[in-house]
C-alpha cells in the first residue's frame, strides 16, 4: 500500500530541492493523502507553454523536450528516491508501491509564471 509520511518527505526534500536550484525553479512540496508525494511548480525559467497542467510522468519523454524533459525526468528521480520501488501488475487489478507521486505546473488558482533569463540576469 502506498504510504508517505512528512518524515519521508523531509528526508527527500533535499534532493528535491537541489534539482529545483539547479534548473532556477521554485516550487513546493507536499504529502497528500498520506499516499502520494507532490511538487507543485510556482515559477521558473523553463516554459512549459502552459501556465496548468498535471504533468503525466509516463509521457515526459514523448509530450515535453530538452530542459523541460531533463529537469522533469530529474525531478521525478529525485521524488522517487532510493527506496521506491513498484510492484504493480493492472492486468491482474494489484497495484503496489512505495507512494505516488505529482508534479503541478501551476496551481488552477495560482498561475506557473516563467520567468525570462535576461530578467534574472538584472
């Protein structure tokens, strides 16, 4: 069953967070439900071409491209940590896993703001 505890979620900040630095982003994280492990992206450099969405992380690969997709395959890596692991099977309806885990660009009541380079380097 997936479980995440604010314990868990302290010990994978700091990877979280460093992969937020690298790529000059800002965003938060969460635990919702006890179950599932959220990043919501409040503002950064990268342009999603979008202000919301919930980033579906099995199509990183074919939906976004180059500092998008790293920083999210990055992001997704980091949220996951050492000890995820993902025993499910949906043909046979059994679904095991460490936790679940989201990434919000935006929030449907605060807008992702992407900030240009050359305004940061002023």
């Amino acid at each position: 069953m997936a479980y995440v505890s604010q314990e868990m979620k302290k010990s994978l900040a700091p990877a979280i967070k460093a992969v937020l630095k690298k790529y000059n982003m800002k965003g938060s994280i969460a635990v919702r439900h006890h179950s599932s492990l959220v990043v919501n992206l409040k503002s950064g450099v990268i342009d999603f071409g979008t202000e919301h969405c919930q980033v579906n992380p099995f199509w990183i690969a074919d939906r976004y491209e180059g500092v998008a997709k790293n920083f999210l395959l990055e992001l997704i890596s980091a949220m996951k940590g050492s000890d995820y692991f993902d025993h499910s099977d949906s043909q046979s309806d059994y679904f095991h896993c460490s936790h679940y885990f989201d990434v919000n660009v935006g929030q449907w009541d605060k807008p992702y703001v992407c900030i240009q380079e050359e305004a940061m380097a002023a």
